[in-house]
C-alpha cells in the first residue's frame, strides 16, 4: 500500500506539470523542426557528446535517441538557471528556441549504442529497486515512470537504457542531495536512497535496452 501510495503521489505532480491546451495549441503553431539546421547546430557539442550523440565520456550523457520535448526542457533550464550546470549554461545561452528545437529532434534522430552493465552483484539489487522500488521507504519503481526496457515515456519522462553509469549516479545524488531541483518527482522518491542503491540501479539502467 506503501508504494501503491508513492505512485499515485507521483502521477498527482507528473499531472499538474502537463501543459494546458493553450501550451499545446502554441505547440502545434511552432516551426517544424530543421534536422539539417539542428546538426549544424550540434558541432559545438561533439567534443562532449560525440557526432552522434553517444558519447563516448562516462560522465557525459547519451542524448541519441532521447525523447525531444525532454531535451528542449532541459536546454531551456540550462539556459535559464532552473539546472544548475556552468558549462551547459554557457552553450544553452547561444541557443534560441529553435535552434533548441532542432538540435533536440535531430539528436531524437540518431540510434543509441546499446550499454552494459559492469558489476554483478549490484545489477541485481538494482533490477530489484528499479522493478519494484523499495517499498518500506515509499520509492517507487523507476520502471514505473521511465518504462520497464528504460525507453522512458516520450514528453513526460526520459529514456535512460544504455546510459553511462557514471553519469546517472551522479544525476540521482544531486536529486537526493539537492544539488538539481529541476523535478520533484525525482527528488521525492530518491531522497532515502543510499550510494549503494544509486550505484545498483545506475549500473542496471546502464545494461537496459
């Protein structure tokens, strides 16, 4: 019941984030992205990402593939401040709205590499966790929102199959640590998790495709 609970917490604010007809009409009027203009645009993001967005750095994240509303959202609060990042501030700030747009459809575009996993002691408490959550403290399964192969849930919640590690574990400590307050979601339900279980998780989310 616990958990059941923590879900229906989490779709209670996921639902008071989906944008009004309004935002969805603005939506529906905006140029159709430029995947030509959006590569162009992309150069100055291959020495971290890659040129096709697998990034081969694990502290970097694999953006091929992702969810575009996703990576717009995210390009927007980089820009201004709600993601606390110096050097994605700096490269979300050249950016204009449709030069984010682009960019985000054309990276939508590319396959991403499948990952792997690495320790196998700990993907199998992070299946676990991720699968059915951790009941006793009320966090529910990642599964839940970001899909049971890690494919996300496209406009709402990213795909994370196949990401670096590396860089998810840092993503989940800063949720938990406060350090990025850009989701509640994400900081409710990590905010009991210890290193361990950050590391488990990470490294299964790594294996998923």
């Amino acid at each position: 019941m616990k958990l059941l609970a923590s879900l229906l917490m989490a779709f209670a604010v996921a639902a008071t984030a989906v944008p009004s007809l309004a935002a969805g009409e603005s939506a529906a009027k905006a140029p159709k992205p430029d995947l030509a203009k959006g590569e162009a645009s992309f150069a100055v993001c291959v020495a971290c990402h890659a040129a096709d967005g697998n990034s081969a750095i694990a502290a970097n994240p694999v953006l091929a593939q992702q969810h575009p509303e996703y990576l717009v959202k995210q390009l927007q609060e980089f820009k201004s401040g709600k993601r606390n990042d110096p050097v994605m501030k700096g490269m979300a700030a050249m950016l204009s709205d449709d030069d984010m747009r682009n960019v985000s459809w054309w990276l939508a575009s590319k396959k991403a590499k499948n990952g792997f996993s690495k320790d196998k002691e700990l993907v199998a408490l992070g299946e676990k966790i991720y699968r059915g959550g951790i009941q006793d403290r009320n966090i529910a399964a990642c599964a839940g929102c970001h899909s049971p192969n890690g494919a996300g849930i496209p406009s709402q919640y990213p795909r994370l199959g196949g990401q670096h590690a590396d860089y998810t574990v840092k993503q989940i400590t800063d949720f938990r640590d406060g350090k990025r307050g850009n989701n509640t979601i994400m900081t409710q339900e990590v905010s009991k998790m210890n290193d361990r279980e950050i590391k488990a998780v990470a490294d299964y989310i790594a294996g998923l495709r």
